[in-house]
C-alpha cells in the first residue's frame, strides 16, 4: 500500500460511516488488503488496478460514500479507527520483517 496521507483517513472514515460500528474492523481490513494488492499490481504492471485503483487507501474508498455533515462525531471516531487499524498494521508487519513505510518516524520525534 502506498503512503497514507490525511484524505485516505478521510474517504476511508466515510466508508465506514455507512457500516454499523461492528462490521468496521473487517471493513477497513477489506480496504487495507485492497489497497495493498493495488498497489502490488501497479508496481508490476505500471498501471492502476482495474477495481481498486493506484495503491492508495483513497483509490479503494473513493466514490463508496457521501461526506458526513460537519461536526459529526461519529465521523470522528471512524477516523479514529482508520489510523488505529493503520498504525496496527504497520506495526505488525515491522515486527514480522515486512516493509516499513518510508515515512514513519516516530510521531514525538516530529512534534
């Protein structure tokens, strides 16, 4: 998968809005796998997957659902969920001997 930016935390938290809360940790499991097998895809083929778009978490999310209305709480903690589900799978991976993305410094480090 592709670096995370903030509008992959966001389309991937509308998805989720349409879930009952329940079913968002297989959902997001969905979306990660996904994006991952794209972007796998586009590096050995050198265009975007033809169902799950570029390699991005965006690209998976995208058109799936409608933006929350502003200050919705719910939409808040699905973001939350997102990064945790994120950060979960990061660590997993290092601590098997996968790919580190590029980008992952330690947050207090950056602060």
């Amino acid at each position: 998968m592709r670096p995370v930016t903030p509008g992959d935390i966001l389309a991937a938290a509308r998805v989720l809005l349409a879930q009952p809360g329940a079913e968002w940790d297989g959902v997001l499991a969905e979306m990660l796998d996904a994006a991952t097998r794209a972007d796998r895809f586009r590096l050995r083929h050198g265009r975007a997957h033809p169902l799950h778009g570029n390699g991005t978490l965006m690209s998976v999310a995208t058109g799936q659902a409608s933006p929350p209305p502003a200050g919705d709480m719910r939409f808040l903690r699905a973001q939350g969920a997102v990064i945790a589900a994120i950060l979960a799978r990061s660590e997993r991976l290092e601590g098997h001997g996968g790919e580190r993305p590029a980008d992952t410094g330690d947050v207090e480090q950056r602060l």
